[in-house]
C-alpha cells in the first residue's frame, strides 16, 4: 500500500478528487496517509478532517523557508509517504525538501507547461490569446512549474470565456489529470529519460 502527502493551501478540489479516485479503485493499492497546510483556515484542511484523514497545519510565520519546509518533511517521514502530491500549494519548495522526495514530488498546474507558469496562468492564458490551454501533472524540481512532465489534457479558449469561466473549464480536467497521472507514477511503469516520461 503506497502512501500520499498532500499539500494545499486552499479549496482542495484537486485533493478530493485524488481521495474519491482512490475510493473508486481508479488509484489502487494506496491511501492517503496525511494532508499538510500552511495555511490553518484552509478548506481543504477541514475537509480533510472532515473526512477522517490526519491533516494539520504548519505554521510559516517566523520561520525561514528551509526551516518550514523541515518542518513539512518531518511531517511527511513520520506518516511515512511514498509520494508527495502538491494541490493548489502555492509555496516553492527549497532544495533541502526536493532532496528528501527526489521524483517524489508531484504538482498540478492549470496550464500547459512550458506555456503560462507560475500565478493566475488562466488569466495569462486568455491575455496571450492563446486558443488552446489545458493543465500539466509534472515532477516538482527546484524551478517554478519545470520538472519532467507526467501527463497534460488540453483544454480550448472560448471567444466569450473569462478567467473564471476558462479555470472551471480546466479544472474539470485537472480532477482526471491528476489521479490518472499518480496512478501512472504508481505502477511504477515509466522511465525518465531526460526530460521525457516514458512507458517501459
Ligand atoms: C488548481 O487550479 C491547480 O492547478 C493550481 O491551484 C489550483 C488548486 O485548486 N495549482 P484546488 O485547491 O485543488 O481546488
């Protein structure tokens, strides 16, 4: 049985659609061992609670990034995760946890890479006149929404869209993206070669 850390910072739609795939089976032979925050009030946190699921918060303030995301790391080695999914963490991790989960660490992001990183990429998007947009699972390294990539879904621009429009048009597809592609990162099933992922 694997065992994922989430991390959010805010709604969680991204963690409760991993934690319904696990229940449906579409994630097999793995649970979700802890959710960490560091935000406290964060509505992912309480769902988590709500759901029975050990979650907590990790509070930032008067710590250095290195000293916080120990704190993170330790969190994760005590609940024994295998795997580390980032959902809607708006935080860049410093080297010291990366080195701790070396491509163990995933993130969702609603764009595809390496087009429109970084914040309000659905707003960067449309502002480009990009007709065709979409979300990318990748491994997180030390630069901003960079690793290997695991899996996109494209999604396409409508002329009348706004930014809310086009993020709930993507974030449907984020909700598959992201359980299909810690499943594959899962089975074990893939070499990286490069900067490619690739079935064995
Ligand atoms: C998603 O759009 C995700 O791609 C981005 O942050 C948002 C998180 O949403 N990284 P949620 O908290 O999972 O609902």
């Amino acid at each position: 049985m694997k065992r994922l850390g989430i991390l959010l910072s805010g709604r969680g739609s991204n963690f409760l659609a991993i934690h319904q795939a696990l229940r449906s089976g579409q994630i097999a032979d793995a649970e979700i061992a802890v959710v960490l925050s560091n935000k406290a009030d964060a509505p992912g946190l309480t769902a988590a609670r709500a759901l029975g699921l050990p979650a907590f918060h990790i509070p930032i303030a008067g710590r250095t990034p290195e000293q916080r995301d120990l704190a993170f790391v330790a969190k994760l080695q005590e609940y024994a995760v295998d795997l580390v999914c980032l959902a809607g963490y708006l935080r860049l991790l410093s080297p010291a946890f990366i080195a701790a989960f070396p491509q163990r660490i995933l993130n969702i992001h609603p764009s595809l890479l390496p087009s429109f990183p970084g914040l309000d990429a659905q707003q960067q998007a449309l502002e480009y006149g990009a007709k065709i947009t979409g979300c990318t699972v990748h491994f997180v390294d030390e630069q901003l929404d960079h690793g290997v990539i695991v899996l996109e879904r494209a999604v396409p621009v409508e002329d009348d869209d706004t930014p809310d429009t086009l993020a709930a048009r993507i974030l449907a597809e984020e909700h598959k993206a992201y359980p299909e592609a810690i499943a594959r990162v899962l089975s074990g099933d893939y070499q990286v070669t490069g900067r490619r992922f690739l079935k064995r």
